[in-house]
C-alpha cells in the first residue's frame, strides 16, 4: 500500500557501507523501520543530513503494517534544522530528546496530536534562544500528550507531587518530590516561562520528572543523555 505521511527521525542504524535502516515516528502510521538502500551514495536523492535524529520530513512510503523493514519511495525536508545541527546545546538538547522519545513511543500506535506536538517542539527548539526550561517543559508537557500526567498542580495548599500517585498532595512523605521541584514541574506543564529557578533547583526537577518517567512511562529504563544534558544547561 502506497501511503503519504510526514515523519520525525528517531534513530538511524547503518546497514552495510551505503545503506541505512532508520526508525520514524510517523503521524499516519505509528513507528515504522525504513530501508533507505544507497542513501550514503553521491548521486542519490536521499542525502544524510535529511535523516538526522529529529529531522521533519514529508514522506512517500510503501507501507505492510505486519512488515518489520519497509520502504521509501520519496522523501523531503519540511523543515531545515539548521540551530540544532550547529548548536552545542541544542545539539544535546535534541540527541536528550530523541533518547527518550525512543523509550515512549510505541509500535504502530499513533495519534495526530502526538506527532503535532512533536514537530512544534522540535521547530520550537530550532528557534528558540532561552533553553534552560526546555527539556523540563517538553517532559512535562509529553506527559499531558501520552496521557499519563499528574493530576491537579502545585498550590499553597498541594504543594508536594507524589511520584507514586501522580497526584499533587499537602504534606510531605515518601515518593513525594521537594516543593520546589514539584512548582517547577506544574508551572513547566502550563508553559510559565520563569527565570528564577536556579540551574541546580532546574536540575533536580529534571530529575524528579524523570523519576516520575520511570515509574509511570519508561518502566526502570535510564536515560544516559541526562548528565550531559545537565553539564551543557549549567
């Protein structure tokens, strides 16, 4: 079956010396594996730098859903990442990103808001200039899109989010996060730009919501990125 559908690179494993499989989270068909055969050739249409991990494409695609590997028919860039290639630390933000949406994403399954908010926070990310609550926002806000979010916010009077629960509560106590960490991950889920978090209080809420990632999305599984990331921010 023929099908259209855009797509955002997530990962590229080379195949022999001109080949390469790579896996793309689509907006019409959930995860799929592509075969891009002489793409590391210089006559060939597809060039390398159009499959860089978060690349935007427009894709043409022979599709077997029971398939493991399919195939392209034709590919264009939507959008030239240019920062993030360039960029040190946009370059890390996004290799951060890439690492845990290959964790949340599931085979086959889609959703068009899903893959929308995606794509604007790659294009966000290309554009943006202030990046010290970006990864924290895109967690949180990923959160609302898998549909695993905590529930209620930080107040005067639910000032501690249990990890456990998922649920903002009054008292502290065990698997509840500081209340620092728990303000900075509500607000980041309402896209309040503020700066008067500290880099290390950032730091701690970026690992606080990667604990809750791990109990509630990615099941135990380490995100290696996150020190580098957290050296790059700092």
């Amino acid at each position: 079956m023929l099908a259209k559908t855009k797509a955002i690179v997530l990962r590229n494993t080379n195949y022999s010396e001109t080949s390469v499989i790579s896996k793309m989270y689509t907006r019409e068909l959930g995860v799929r594996t592509y075969m891009l055969q002489g793409v590391k050739r210089k006559k060939s249409a597809i060039k390398p730098a159009m499959i860089q991990p978060l690349s935007l494409l427009d894709l043409d695609v022979y599709d077997k859903p029971n398939a493991g590997i399919n195939r392209v028919k034709e590919m264009k860039t939507l959008h030239l990442l240019v920062n993030i290639h360039e960029s040190i630390v946009k370059k890390t933000i996004a290799l951060f990103l890439v690492e845990v949406l290959n964790q949340c994403l599931i085979e086959e399954h889609f959703e068009h808001d899903l893959f929308d908010f995606i794509e604007n926070q790659v294009i966000k990310l290309e554009n943006e200039e202030h990046l010290g609550m970006f990864p924290i926002q895109f967690l949180a806000k990923l959160t609302v899109n898998l549909g695993v979010q905590p529930q209620g916010s930080y107040s005067p009077t639910t000032p501690y989010l249990n990890l456990e629960e998922g649920v903002y509560e009054l008292s502290s106590g065990q698997h509840k996060i500081s209340e620092i960490s728990s303000r900075i991950f509500s607000e980041a889920m309402l896209e309040k730009q503020s700066s008067s978090f500290t880099s290390k209080e950032r730091k701690e809420a970026l690992d606080a919501i990667l604990m809750y990632y791990k109990i509630h999305i990615t099941k135990n599984r380490q995100i290696k990125s996150k020190q580098i990331l957290a050296d790059i921010l700092n």
